[in-house]
C-alpha cells in the first residue's frame, strides 16, 4: 500500500496489486506470498479471470470472502473495457465484433447476447439473454424480441461466443437464427446480424449472406 501511494498503480506488479485486494495472509503465509501462489496457480490474469469461487478456494488461504473480492475486482476490471452504449453506430459486421469480443470472448460458457438499434443503427441497450454450457446456448425467439419491443428498437444484433474458439455455426445456430429472423419480421424489426465470437475471429451471418 505504501508502494502504491509513493509511486502509483502502476508502479506495482500483478502480485503486489493481488495483494492490496486481499488485504490479509494466513499465519503462515504473507498476503505478498499468497498472491504470489494465486497468480502462479492461474498461470496469468486472464485465467484468473476465468476463475470460479470453488476454484479458487482450492488454494490454501483462500477462502470464500477472500475469493468473491477477487472475483469482483476481476470483473471491475473487465467493465471498465466494455463499451459505452451511448451513441455507438453498428454499421457493418467487423465494427458489432469489435464491439462484442470484450463482452463473451473469453468466457468458458456460451452466451446469448442482443444489442438492439434504433433507426441510425445506434446501439439503444445491450442485454445478455442467456448463459448456457460449454458448447450449448439457449436460444428463444420470444426472449429476444420483447426486450425489442420493451425498448422500441427497430434492428436486433444477435451475438453468442463459442468457447472452443471455432466460430463456424452449426446447424442449430442457423435453423434457431431464421426461427428469429422470421418472429422479428411479423413486429416489424430487422435482425441485422447475427455474430458468433470465437478466439480472435468472428462469423457474422450477414456476411455469409445466411440472413
């Protein structure tokens, strides 16, 4: 902490700034070593951010207080890069990916988010629909579309990651997204796209012209 007030956050490395949030150690252990034995355990931040409550309590001296602090500075951490809905323009696929990645890309189960536009293509609200398994999300036409109405958007991005870092839709993926494609068409709303994150690449079906 000392540290930290000399010389500034930035100053600090990982396991020192680790320590700051956990405040305290065993009586065996430093919070510094501590720290230091979270951060070797995960390999590096961004497993760590992965992490869940019961994994982390697998480490000595971590128990469940110490490890629901580490989880909501990791997730502070990661709001602090998501974007701002206001007055955010959609306009083509690459610009939704960008736009989506720091949202699902690195989360280990797959998620079912809509951003949904109003005439200009700006972003009104963006909402997570559904968490589903590793491979599987659930995807409901009746969900998506009344938060559509809900907020009068006139366009829906639909967007859901694939942990194993493959975007390729599978058959499923299509069939459920023209269910949706069809559903919004009789309220007068446009699915403008419907992308699926993988690790670093993107499939939009707008693109694939699977719209």
């Amino acid at each position: 902490r000392e540290r930290l007030l000399k010389y500034g956050c930035r100053a600090l490395s990982d396991h020192e700034l680790l320590a700051i949030i956990l405040r305290t150690g065993t009586k065996d252990m430093s919070v510094l070593d501590l720290a230091k034995r979270v951060l070797i355990e995960f390999q590096s931040l961004n497993r760590l951010n992965e992490a869940t409550v019961s994994e982390l309590r697998k480490i000595k001296g971590i128990g469940r207080a110490k490890a629901i602090e580490i989880l909501a500075a990791m997730e502070l951490g990661r709001r602090i890069n998501l974007p701002s809905s206001t007055k955010i323009t959609l306009a083509d696929p690459f610009q939704s990916y960008a736009y989506l990645r720091e949202l699902i890309q690195n989360e280990s189960q797959e998620h079912l988010i809509c951003v949904y536009l109003n005439t200009k293509s700006e972003v009104i609200e963006t909402r997570t629909i559904s968490i589903g398994t590793v491979n599987q999300t659930i995807i409901n036409p009746k969900d998506i579309l009344k938060w559509a109405l809900k907020h009068s958007a006139t366009g829906i991005i639909i967007a859901h990651n694939h942990p194993s870092g493959n975007p390729t839709p599978s058959k499923e993926d299509i069939l459920v997204t023209k269910k949706v494609v069809e559903a919004a068409k009789l309220m007068d709303i446009i699915v403008v796209d419907h992308i699926i994150v993988g690790k670093n690449r993107y499939y939009s079906f707008l693109e694939n012209k699977k719209l």
